[in-house]
C-alpha cells in the first residue's frame, strides 16, 4: 500500500504533546532536580508559551544565593 502523503495537524500536536500533561510533569521533574542540585533557594514557575510548555528556574534577585549563584554559575552548572 503506498501513501502518497502524510499531513501532519500542528495544532493538535502543540495540545497534545507539547502541552500535555506528561510533558508538563517531565519539565518540573528536571526543573526541581536543577534547582537542588544547584544547592541554593530557587523558585521553579512553569508557563506556557505560544506553542509549548516552559519551566524557568530563578533565584530571587537581591538575596545571598542570588549573589552566590553570579560568582559560581550554580544554576548553570546543576544542568550538567
């Protein structure tokens, strides 16, 4: 049987699996673990974007760990 062709519903591919719940569990699962490895107090906020789903990590600008985190890069180096 040969397709001749296959077109793909981007829309329902951005709800589905770029917004779907599993997706979103799996981005605040390597969010949390980046910021305790990072040893400082961050706050993880997952938002959503126009076309998918997006977790930030930060640290509260102005405190301790804030500072600690531009001399020693800790968020940067806890992705590795």
């Amino acid at each position: 049987m040969k397709v001749d062709r296959v077109v793909l519903n981007f829309g329902e591919v951005s709800r589905q699996i770029l917004k779907g719940a599993g997706t979103e569990a799996l981005l605040l699962e390597i969010a949390n673990r980046v910021a305790d490895q990072s040893g400082l107090a961050c706050k993880v906020d997952p938002y959503e974007g126009r076309k998918r789903l997006n977790v930030s990590v930060s640290v509260e600008p102005g405190s301790d760990d804030y500072y600690r985190n531009l001399h020693t890069n800790a968020l940067a180096s806890a992705l590795y």
